[in-house]
C-alpha cells in the first residue's frame, strides 16, 4: 500500500510539473508584438480591466486614467493620447461594446469590442476582439474556460491577486463565474439601459488631461511583469463563440466604424515610429517596479523585445547614431581676383621647378611694375629759338628750357635732337 501511495504521489507530481511546462511553453509563444497599432493597447489588460469594474461608466474612466497605464493609443498622430469611447450595442442577448477613437470631428475608428452573451440562466461567456485595422483577423482573448476547471477567483485587489511565482499554472473559470463578474450582470439587470459615451471630439470630462504617449518599448516593459497574471486567467482564442457576431459587427450591422485618416496615416508607416526606442523598455520596468514593488515575477529581468515585420532603417536612430563617413574634400580651383594680380606657373628652362610671374592682367588700384609698351613717336624741335646774346653789354640769360606742349616726354631710350 505504501509504495501504491508513493508512486501515485510521483505520478501527481509529474503530472503537475509536465503542466507547469507546458503553461510556461504557452507564455513563451505569445507574441511580444503584432507589429500593428493595437500594441499599444493591451487587450489583455483592458480585459483583466473589464472584469474588476462594476458598471460601463466607470470602465470607461479607468480606461481612460493615466494611473491604470493601459491606454497608449495616439491613432491621429498628434502626440497626444487618444480618449477612448465606450459604446453598448445590444442585439438579443448579446452586447457588443465597443471602444473607439474619434479621429476628427467626422470620423471615428473602432479600436476593439467585448461580446458578452448570455447563454442561458446563471451562464454568460465574454470576448475581447480587437479591430483588425489595429491587430490584424481574429485578434481574440478570453478567460481560461473549463466548465469542470477550479475556479477564477477574479481581482480583488493588488495584494489577494499577487500570485506566487511557481504557480505557473492556468486558472480556469466557468461561464458562472463570467455571469457573477459585477460589470456582466450589470448590464443583464431588466433596468439597464445600454451605456453611450457623452463624449466627443472637442468635447471630453474636466477630470481628463492628455498625456504624451510612451514608446512602445516602453508599454511593453512596464506590462511584461503582469504577464504572469495575463496568461494565467485568459488565453488567445481562435474562434468566435457567437458565430452571428462577425456579421452585425463587419457586416450589416453597421456598427463598425473606419476612418479615412487612420487608413492614410497607417499606409503613409506613421505608426511604426513608436516601436524606435529599444532602450525604453527597461524604464517601463522600473516603472512598474515603483508602482508595485512586491508584485510577484520582478525577479525575471525584461527580454528584448522583437517586433515582427519591424525593419529598424524605417526609423532615425536615437541613442546610438550611424557612424559618419569621412568626407572627402577637394579643394576648389582658385580663381584669379580681379583686383589683385595673380601668378601663374610657368616652365624655368633652368630646372624642373616651377616658378612665378606676374599675370599681364595689371591691378588697376595699383601702378604696374612693368611700362606699358607704347609706339615710339618721333621727337619734335621746340619752337622757341634761343636769344642771341650781346657780349659785354648785358649779362647772359640763359633762355628757360620749358617744354612746348607738343614736346614728348621723355621715356626710357628715348632719343632727344639738341637745337
């Protein structure tokens, strides 16, 4: 008997760890991005959001708070964070709340919705499914759903939901649990009425002030230590649990929103400058860090984060900038000022040196150095006749030597004729 106990104890604790692997696998393959616009909106926080509110309005707020760190969405690309409207649209049993973005004061962009679905009495099931303008085809996340599984004690607070780090585990909830969650049956009360945001573009609450959107690195490292808690109570999903939905919603249902702008500013690569920042990543960390220092996974450091798709020369370096190439000058051809007389080389047939001599071009502030080659004019005779002196009567006068005005003046080699 004791050796039947001992090995059942074995077989559970093997089943236990082959578990723990596989949970731990399961994290691993999550995508750290999509590479999409919706990376900066966590669904998986949104919904872990959704479930500890009790009514639409206050969902709404605290999606909107700067505190809870979830909304980093800038889709017009102004460096603002965008106001997230919540809208119920109500079919059957079904509701479809969708969260939007007013892209101007004409357009609006879907961002993502929750369906809830009431199944029967007491049952109730939940999807987040983000727009596939922002997180590509059949972006779906859900509870961890197993009818027969423990379950979900849901959010009570930061130090009852603190999860040791072994426990690796997923929880899983019942469609029960989902119907019980306050915000679900909220909304399922005969008196409710479906929940419109007031709010619009120009016109949002007093209380709310935009902020400058983080780099997505950024949002990353700060929501990588709730990761633990993210993967543990939902998962991706693969398919639609209200098959219907996909037609009212992409459909004829009209309920979905697009905007032009959006569609340009995503084709123009706008919103891939927010993945730019590798660095950031480990000041979102110490963020959360801060924020809640005795969370349980702080011990694993924050990996690097890849971006699918992402090709880094589509973006300015930051930190580190390319290195510069040395360049090359040549020296520009001098040119002759025309103010001052230049030289220009000529052979010495002496050598093979080279030497100077002035330009023939004369600087005209400055006398030339060289005469300036002139015709030779015959010379001309005076016109005055020397005066015959009278000996010993009067003293000799010699006659003054001026020139007439026809005489030349006298140039080097020059000849003169003497009377």
């Amino acid at each position: 008997m004791k050796q039947i106990f001992f090995m059942k104890r074995i077989l559970l604790f093997a089943f236990t760890i082959l578990l723990a692997m596989q949970a731990i696998q399961a994290q691993d393959k999550e995508p750290e991005s999509l590479g999409l616009p919706g990376d900066n909106l966590n669904l998986y926080a949104a919904l872990k959001l959704f479930q500890e509110c009790k009514t639409l309005e206050e969902f709404e707020k605290r999606l909107n708070d700067e505190e809870e760190k979830i909304n980093n969405l800038d889709l017009d690309n102004d460096e603002k964070i965008d106001y997230i409207t919540v809208t119920d649209n109500v079919k059957d049993d079904v509701h479809s709340i969708a969260l939007e973005v007013f892209m101007n004061k004409d357009e609006k962009q879907g961002v993502a919705v929750f369906v809830v679905s009431r199944e029967k009495n007491g049952e109730a099931t939940i999807q987040v499914i983000g727009d596939e303008d922002l997180y590509g085809k059949d972006y779906i996340i859900e509870p961890q759903y197993d009818d027969a599984g423990t379950p979900n004690p849901g959010y009570a607070g930061q130090e009852q939901a603190a999860v040791a780090q072994t426990e690796t585990q997923p929880v899983r909830t019942t469609y029960v649990e989902v119907y019980n969650w306050p915000i679900v049956s909220f909304i399922y009360v005969s008196s409710y009425r479906p929940w419109v945001s007031p709010w619009y573009w120009g016109y949002y609450p007093g209380w709310w002030r935009p902020w400058r959107p983080q780099y997505w690195h950024w949002y990353y490292g700060y929501h990588y230590h709730w990761n633990y808690w993210y993967y543990r109570y939902y998962r991706r999903w693969s398919y639609y649990r209200y098959s219907n939905w996909y037609n009212w919603y992409y459909g004829m249902g009209g309920w979905r929103r697009r905007s032009v702008v959006y569609y340009n500013q995503y084709n123009q690569g706008l919103y891939r400058k927010t993945y730019s920042r590798p660095e950031k990543r480990l000041e979102g960390s110490a963020s959360f860090v801060k924020k809640y220092p005795t969370a349980p996974g702080l011990a694993r450091p924050v990996p690097e984060a890849k971006v699918p798709g992402f090709k880094p020369d589509l973006v300015k370096p930051v930190t580190r900038p390319a290195p510069e190439k040395p360049v090359v000058t040549k020296p520009a051809p001098v040119k002759p000022s025309p103010t001052k007389p230049t030289t220009r080389p000529v052979e010495d047939p002496t050598g093979d040196q080279m030497k100077p001599v002035p330009s023939k071009k004369p600087s005209p502030s400055r006398p030339t150095t060289r005469p300036i080659p002139t015709k030779p004019t015959k010379p001309t005779r005076p016109s005055t006749k020397p005066t015959p002196t009278k000996p010993n009567t009067r003293p000799v006068i010699k006659p003054t030597t001026r020139p007439s005005t026809q005489q030349p003046a006298t140039r080097p080699g020059a000849r003169t004729i003497q009377p």
